[in-house]
C-alpha cells in the first residue's frame, strides 16, 4: 500500500503519524510525508509587500523542512522501522498551494491508495461556513482517505458502516486486506430507513407494519451475514448490528457507546457537480463521528 501522510505541525496531524503504527503489520511498501506551505494565503496576508512575502515564505519553508525531517523520524518508530532494516520507502515533499488541491494533487501524482491527515474537529457551523481541510480532502481525494480524530496506535475496536452496495463491499475487503491486525474485533454495522412514514404508520396496523418492514430488514440480515463470513473465513472476531432507524443518528451513537476507535464507510466516486454539494452520508458521519474515520473510495470489491 502506498500512503500519502499531510502533516502541518499540529497535534492533530502527529496523531496521524502516530497511526501509521496501526498499519505496522501490514508494512506498506511507500509512505510520503508531506507539508503544504499554502504560499496563497501568505500572498494575502502580505499583501503587496514583496520582501515581506519572500522572507515569511523562506522561515516558513525552513520550519517545513525541519518539520518533514522530525516526522520521518517519527514515522519510522511507528512502523517499528526505526532500529532495523527500513522494508518501507520513505519520502518527504515541500510543496506549495492551496492546502486542499495540493494534497490531493500529490495524492494523484504518487499514485496514493490512502491519505492520511488529522483533523482538529470543526464544530457543525463553523465547518460548514469554512469547510475543514480533512473534509474538502475527503470529498475530492480519488483514493480513500482517513481522517484521525484522537490517538488511535493500536486499532482494537473498529466499526463497518455498510449498505447494499459496491462501496460498501469494496470498503469490507480493503479494512480486511490491507489495515486490519489480527487482534482488531470488527463490529458491521448497517441501518436501514424504514420504508413507511410517519404518517403512514398511524392508520396501518402492527401486522401491517410488520409485512411491509419484514423484507427491508431480511435484505439487511443477508448483506451484513455475508460480510460477517467473509471476515470471520479470514480469523476476525465480529460482532454484527442491524437497526431500523435513522442512519446517521443510529451509527454515531452506537459507535458513542461501544467506543470504538474507527469507522469505516465506502464512497462512491463523486463528480465534480456532485463535490460542491453536502450532506451525503459519507460527509455527514466524517462530520459527527466522535472516532477517527476512514473513507474508502477508488476500491474495487
């Protein structure tokens, strides 16, 4: 696996170096660090002053390198590299632009199957005035992305969020075949709306109900059984969970209550109409998610 980590300095984005020892075991073949000096926002801030803008660029390109050079030390030590023969190929890139696009980019121009970056949690409002890095990386990156929450090294808990479809099933086989350890216990998780409204479920009686219910959650049974086989043919401890509820609101607070340490969700590739629009469910569980989440996105099933 090839993994592009954006890193800026932060505690946020140290624990997403910090969780590349989650992947330890699995020894990806390439890791780039990466640092954005978003050279834009600096032209703004100096306005016309050119000597100005050219020595706050000079200290903050030397910040980046050192920055670049103390992460690689650390990422070493989170793949257990640091004091043996290094079976990853490490590289580090300064780079230059709008933080976003040029992460994205890089993550195109690498080659990339995962993006790692931290995220420092933007409340509802002010994240959808401003829109976070991580989430306009997330929304337009063509490889998965995942975006650290908290300090996740070691991954014990890890829920799967899962519906009928191609994303899905693409997004159980890489948490199988590429990040997983042994010692995770996966719990797959899916909700699914009910079929009647409101105002519908007030003149139909419980058996009613119950027919017209009985074949979304049968459909829902077979889809997560299936993924649960395929984990457990594979030595993973599962547990499964299937709700009739709301599908956002269902996932988080389970994932509140159980307290795992990542959720993992397929995305579907998005076209450029659709990228300019919130609200898919996707968005919206990277949004309220209290744990680290990863998006998987440009995997085949």
């Amino acid at each position: 696996m090839r993994i592009l980590c954006a890193i800026d300095g932060s505690e946020y984005s140290q624990w997403g170096i910090q969780a590349l020892e989650a992947f330890a075991s699995r020894e990806p073949e390439h890791v780039t660090l990466l640092h954005v000096v978003d050279k834009p926002a600096l032209q703004a801030l100096t306005g016309k002053n050119a000597l100005g803008e050219r020595r706050a660029l000079a200290a903050l390109e030397k910040a980046g390198g050192i920055l670049l050079r103390d992460a690689s030390r650390s990422a070493r030590v989170a793949l257990g590299q640091a004091t043996t023969a290094p079976r990853t190929k490490f590289q580090t890139i300064l780079a230059h632009g709008p933080l976003a696009s040029t992460i994205v980019k890089h993550a195109r121009r690498l080659k990339a199957s995962l993006i790692v970056m931290g995220s420092r949690g933007l409340s509802d409002i002010q994240g959808f005035l401003l829109g976070s890095v991580s989430r306009q990386v997330a929304s337009t990156a063509a490889c998965s992305v995942l975006v650290v929450k908290q300090p996740m090294p070691h991954l014990l808990h890890v829920a799967l969020a899962v519906d009928d479809s191609k994303p899905s099933r693409a997004a159980a086989k890489f948490l199988r075949s590429r990040i997983l350890p042994e010692s995770a216990t996966v719990t797959i998780l899916t909700s699914v709306e009910s079929p009647v409204t409101d105002f519908a479920a007030r003149y139909l009686s419980e058996s009613q109900l119950a027919e017209l219910k009985r074949p979304v959650m049968e459909r829902a049974t077979a889809l997560v059984n299936g993924l649960r086989d395929d984990f457990i043919k594979e030595g993973y401890p599962v547990v499964t969970q299937i709700q009739m509820n709301h599908v956002i609101d269902t996932i988080v607070k389970y994932i509140e209550a159980n307290h795992d340490q990542l959720l993992v969700i397929g995305a579907r590739d998005l076209t450029k109409t659709e990228r300019l629009h919130l609200g898919s469910v996707s968005e919206s569980l990277l949004r309220h998610a209290p744990c680290s989440v990863l998006i998987v996105r440009g995997a085949r099933a």
